[in-house]
C-alpha cells in the first residue's frame, strides 16, 4: 500500500458522492481488498455489533454506508441518525442494555456529541461501544483540522489511532475487546488518508452469534444518573479507573503478542498497545551522543515504512517505537525508549499532544534527551504529512544531530511530480515553520465548488439574487448566513450569495445575532433539510423567541445530497430503503411559532421570486421552503436546451452574456470561435432546468421540439417554459 500515490489519486475517485463498495464486507475470501471505512465496517460486524448508527459526513461515511445493505441479513440495526449526538445516545442505549454497539462520524460530529459524550464516559457501558470518528487531516472534505485526541483526554476514554486499513481492521476488533472488558466506550480515530487507502488483508470469520447474550438493564441510579454530586465524582473516578485498566490490559496482550500467546480473535487481530518496533541491533550501535530514535503514531508510521524499504541501512541504527494506543500512552514503554537514544524525533500529524508528553517524560526522569517535532517548528501543526515531508524531516534531523547524510533529495529521487522546496517561513510565535511544497509545475487549473447541471439550490439562489435587485438592494446589501452542505455552494460565482458558514444548523443563529447586532438591511439564513433536521430546529426557536426580522430559505430536496444521498427524516425512508414516516417541514416550522411559511417550486421562478420579496417584507421570522428533488436522482432527464446561434448575441450587444456569467451552469458552455464568443449547451449534461432560457435576453436559447412534446407530462417542475415566463416578465 502506496499512501502518497493514494493522496493524489484515489481519493478523487472516493470522494464522489455515494462512491463505495458495499458488497465485499460477506464476502468469504480470507484476503479482501478494503478502504479503510470498510474494513472498520468488517472488524465491527464480525464482532457482533447489533446496533450501528452514524451521520453521513465524508470520511468516515463508508463504514455506515457498507453496513446498510448487509444489516437485514446479519440482523443489525443500522441508522442514519438525525445527528451525532442522537446516534451516541441510540448506541449507548444498546451498548447499557449489554449488547455491542458502533456509532460513527466524522471529526466535526464530535464536538456535536459532546455535551452527552462527556456524561456517558463517566458511566461506561455494560456491553461494548466502539466510537469511530475520522480526522479530516489536510482538509479535503472541507470544515475544519481538529485532533479528536483531545477529546479522548478529556472524557478519559481510550483511543486507538491505526497506521492503515489493516490496522484500522485489527484495532477495531480490539476496541471492541477493551471496551467489553473494562466497560469503556473506545475511540477508533482514523484520519483520510487511513479512511480512504485501500489495501488486501487478512480477515476473520462471520462468528457473530459467540457475542450475542439477552439484552438486560439494570436499575443502578448511582452509575446511570447525575443527580447527587457524590455520584458524579464516584463515576469519574471509575472512568480514570477504566482508562488505566485498558492501558494494563493493552500491555499484557502486547506482551501476549511478543510471547507467542495464542488469544482470541478479537486479541490475535494485533499486538495491540505498541505495534510494530524496530529496536537497535546490539551490533550496529551509533555513536555516543548521535543516538536518534523515532516515535511515531497513525498514517505517518505507514510511510516511515515505505522509507524503511527504500533505505533499510539507514533504519538498521535508527529504533522507532510505534504506538498503537495514544490514550493512555504507553509511559513506561517510552521511558525506556528515550533511555537507549540521544535524540528522539516524534512524528504525529496535527498538535503535539505525544510530543508535549514525551517531553514531561523526559522533565521527570532527568533525561538528558533533544526532541525534534512541532514545537521547534521542524514539523507543521497544520495540514497532513506525506512520505515526501517524512523524507525531508529525516534528512533535516540527520543534520541537525551530526549524522551522515543518508537521504537523496526529494527532488532526485523523482517522488513529487516537480515539487520544489520553498524558502521557509516564520510562525506567529517565532519559530521556524518547515519547507513548504510549493504547486506541482503541471497542475489542473483552479476549478471552484459549483451545483450540478439543474440542481434546484441553483435556482433558488439565483430567484433570491433577483429579488434583492427588484427590492432596490445590491447583493452587498443583503447578508445570507450560509450553512453546512450543498447550500453553501452559493458562496461561489457567480451567485456569490452565502456569507458565512460554521457548522450545520448556525446559519439561523449567526443570522439573528447580526440583526441584534443592529444590521438594519436584510439577513437571511439558508439551509438543507437535513441540516434543518440535523441542529436547526432549535435555532429557528431561538430566533422566533427573540423576535428578530429575518428569513430562512430551507432548501428542501429530501435527502442529505452532498454526503451521498443518505435519507433524512423528510425523505420517508430509512437507511435500508424500507418506508417509514416522512415528517413534514412545514409542520415544525409552524410548531416552533412561525406565522409565515410558504412552500414554493424553486423551477417555478416567478413565484420563487415573489414569495422570497414577500418574506424578506414580512415582520418577524419568515420561512421559504424551496422543494424541489436532486437532480442527480434522474428527476430531470430530459431533452437539453439548444441555442440558436443566429440569434445569441454574445459578443455583439450581449456583452455580460449572463446565461453563462449569471447563471453558473456547467452544462453552459462559453468559447471563442474565430475570436468571437460562441454560447453553446452540453448536451450530454444539460437537464433542461430553464434558468439558462430565463438568463437570456435575447429568446436565443429555445427548448428543443421533443422537449416541448414532453411538458405536459412533467410533474413539480416547469422547467424551462417557467424560464420563459420569467424572462418575458422582466422584460416587460
């Protein structure tokens, strides 16, 4: 397994939405090839897990998403919840009843989780609970870097962070193990590089019925409430007790593992608390006082193997201690380590968390050791390592200590496609910061985040930027708090309409503070229906109680689009696709004290306009409902729009040609023919949405004749005959 390469293609073809492989998990073969989502999804079903629940959030969505079609067969339970912090509470509350539970989500899911997470650390389970959470190292799925560490520090739960799918594989089933044993709920922290890698592995057997036992709960107030403050301390003096007995438990299935021990399933999956390590050969010692040792967790240990090949000389003087288990840390186990070395490079992606303790390791046991890593600025705290930096940062340390220059430049060795080092920087604290890579010489040109061909977020906010011009305002004048999804695309040219985005269901929130704040001009707030379900009901509470002027556009196309099309609670279907109850909307809405709520087709553009007008002017929180399917659900295929090359006037009258710099549509095509613009329609894209018709002033851009024949039997959607009817009540 290549990790670098992996970076740079694999993840592309992984990140399109509802990309997986859901088959192979039963599959019976004793070596399947899994990302590391799914070999986490494997590792959990066989063992035993009866209730699975997650929020779709990329990269951790595949875990979930492989375990759906399988979960009838297997007799899971397997949700998509309405949020993270519902999907802990429904795991803990099979994981209380004895059984085996797994909830998974990405890193911003935990901070929503967390006001229960804390709660429930305390207690423990009386089954087993497995937390899978993935960092988005690097920032390829958008938000924002978060070390979930901190959180495993802060509830005293124990974390496993894996090197690779295989170990994303073992240490599952042995998070489960822990967890049944010591009554810990226990994270499984995986990053995206680790989630989205794909490697052949060796699997176990189906066994599930050997960690089935009756569900039972028992009475026990002191251990499952908080209601007397004795309580509360006894429970997070067991939750401290819990961590170190992992910590014990880790250490002697490691030494199981060095002994030959045969274990169980779950325990023979991997040598548990230190993985793999390299240690000094007796003959092959450095030099006093140029003793360099490395310690090393998650992805980055996976591509000091990947050196090791190229090299092995080099790492025949060199010992890494590998840790498998980063809450708690194996202390004993370090101290050890840095008593055979001088100097001791730590590598750990994001914040120096092993570093920091590793140098009060050394501050207590009157070491006399130099730590190289973040907090010299040799290492960034910011984005993900690759095998190029691991490879700089080795020769750097070489250099640093006084030991031969081992190391090829990155550059000779041909590794990085024209990467070039860049002159280095200084951090806002004064030191350091590594050599940057600047841009490969050949790269793809800048492409920005837009709507699919027809997608009705589209034309919702193209129907609002018309309404803030028919009110007299400039889109300067009107702020729109974006959200969390497919909605905050509209922050792109050329709608340029959201403003902000925080975290899903703040947009509601951020709006009403800037109102109170004394913005007299119109705020609006927009967002998907599965984040409306997800954390924007309470928002939308607190604005209509505080009495604020603003308007909510729900962009309503029943499902949770951007992470790959998951049912919410308005889609009226559950995770397997069986039906279930379809809430209505507009109903909470008006339960949580709105007056004005108005459903309207975002297709239908002149009402879409006019109700958005007649919201922004209603008094008190007003609320848009913009339904309309995804289009990539094939709602829309239908003969494409062509254009009438005699009568499109770009480049001689239609200077703007807005149905191209309007608009925003990849199905419309801008070029130069002869050194004249020339409008064209992607016909192999193009949806026949009409925002495009309705864009152009000139009637040069006309339904096809088989689109026309086909009208009359389309339902929800007037499409591009609504563009007509807008573009004719402009110009009039």
């Amino acid at each position: 397994m290549i990790l670098c390469s992996l970076q740079r293609m694999y993840w592309n073809s992984t990140m399109r939405r509802g990309s997986t492989r859901v088959n192979v998990l039963t599959m019976p073969g004793k070596r399947l090839f899994l990302t590391g989502d799914e070999a986490v999804a494997r590792a959990a079903l066989e063992a035993g897990v009866e209730v699975a629940t997650g929020y779709p959030g990329n990269p951790s969505t595949k875990a979930i998403t492989a375990l759906i079609p399988i979960a009838q067969h297997y007799g899971i339970t397997v949700e998509w919840s309405v949020n993270e912090k519902v999907a802990l509470e429904v795991a803990t509350g099979a994981a209380w009843a004895g059984k085996r539970s797994f909830v998974a989500m990405k890193m911003s899911g935990v901070n929503v989780m967390a006001d229960s997470l804390l709660s429930i650390a305390h207690s423990g389970v009386l089954g087993a609970m497995v937390i899978y959470t993935v960092d988005d190292v690097g920032v390829y799925y958008g938000m924002v870097e978060q070390d979930t560490r901190y959180y495993a520090q802060l509830t005293s739960l124990p974390l496993f962070m894996p090197a690779s799918p295989e170990e994303a594989y073992s240490m599952t089933h042995l998070a489960f193990h822990v967890s049944q044993q010591t009554g810990a709920p226990v994270f499984v922290l995986g990053t995206t590089a680790v989630a989205n890698a794909i490697t052949a592995m060796k699997v176990g057997k189906l066994e599930r019925d050997a960690y089935k036992h009756p569900a039972y709960f028992p009475r026990d107030l002191a251990k499952f409430t908080k209601a007397a403050p004795q309580w509360c301390r006894d429970q997070h003096a067991e939750a401290i007790k819990r961590l170190d007995q992992a910590g014990e438990l880790c250490r002697k299935l490691a030494a199981d593992g060095a002994n030959g021990t045969k274990g169980t399933n779950e325990t023979n999956a991997t040598d548990g608390r230190l993985g793999p390590v390299f240690t000094l050969p007796a003959t092959a010692q450095s030099e006093q006082g140029k003793r360099l040792g490395i310690i090393v967790a998650g992805v980055s240990f996976t591509y000091l193997q990947e050196l090791r090949q190229r090299s092995p000389a080099w790492f025949a003087h060199v010992p890494v201690l590998k840790l498998g288990i980063v809450n708690p840390l194996p202390q004993q186990e370090i101290r050890d380590f840095l008593a055979r070395v001088d100097h001791v490079l730590v590598l750990e992606e994001l914040d120096p968390l092993i570093e920091t303790q590793v140098l009060a390791l050394i501050a207590e046991a009157g070491l006399h050791v130099k730590v190289y890593g973040k907090r010299d600025g040799l290492l960034p705290r910011v984005g993900d390592y690759s095998q190029e930096l691991v490879q700089i940062t080795l020769a750097k340390v070489d250099e640093l200590v006084g030991r031969p220059q081992a190391w090829t430049s990155v550059r000779d060795v041909g590794m990085t496609g024209g990467m070039q080092e860049m002159p280095r920087q200084t951090s806002m604290n004064g030191n350091l910061l590594p050599a940057q890579k600047a841009s490969p010489a050949v790269s793809a040109p800048p492409r920005s985040l837009e709507f699919c061909p027809g997608c009705p977020h589209r034309m919702t906010y193209y129907a609002l930027n018309r309404a803030i011009e028919q009110l007299g305002y400039t889109q300067d004048d009107v702020i729109t708090a974006g959200d969390v999804g497919c909605t905050i695309i509209g922050m792109n040219a050329p709608l340029d309409t959201c403003w902000t985005e925080v975290s899903m269901g703040a947009s509601i929130g951020i709006a009403q503070g800037l109102k109170q704040a004394g913005i007299e001009r119109p705020v609006l707030a927009a967002m998907g229906d599965g984040t409306f379900y997800h954390n924007g009901i309470a928002g939308l509470l607190n604005a209509v109680q505080s009495g604020v002027n603003l308007t909510l556009i729900i962009l309503d196309n029943s499902r949770s689009a951007m992470t790959g099309m998951q049912p919410d609670p308005g889609t009226g279907k559950r995770a397997d696709g069986s039906p279930s109850v379809s809430a209505d909307i507009a109903m909470i809405v008006r339960g949580c004290g709105v007056e004005y709520v108005k459903r309207s087709n975002p297709y239908d553009l002149p009402k879409m306009i006019d109700t958005l007008q007649d919201a922004m002017h209603h008094p008190g929180v007003s609320v848009v409902i913009a339904e309309a399917p995804c289009t990539t659900q094939g709602v829309l295929i239908h003969e494409p729009v062509q254009v009438d090359q005699d009568a499109c006037m770009a480049g001689r009258g239609c200077e703007d040609t807005p149905c191209y710099h309007k608009v925003g549509c990849p199905s419309v095509l801008l070029s130069l023919e002869d050194l004249k613009p020339r409008v064209a329609i992607d016909t192999a894209t193009c949806v026949a949405c009409g925002l495009c018709v309705a864009a152009c002033p000139f009637d040069a851009i006309q339904p096809t004749a088989a689109r026309e024949e086909q009208e009359g039997a389309i339902n929800r959607t007037p499409t591009v005959f609504a563009g007509l009817q807008l573009r004719h009540m402009l110009q009039d």
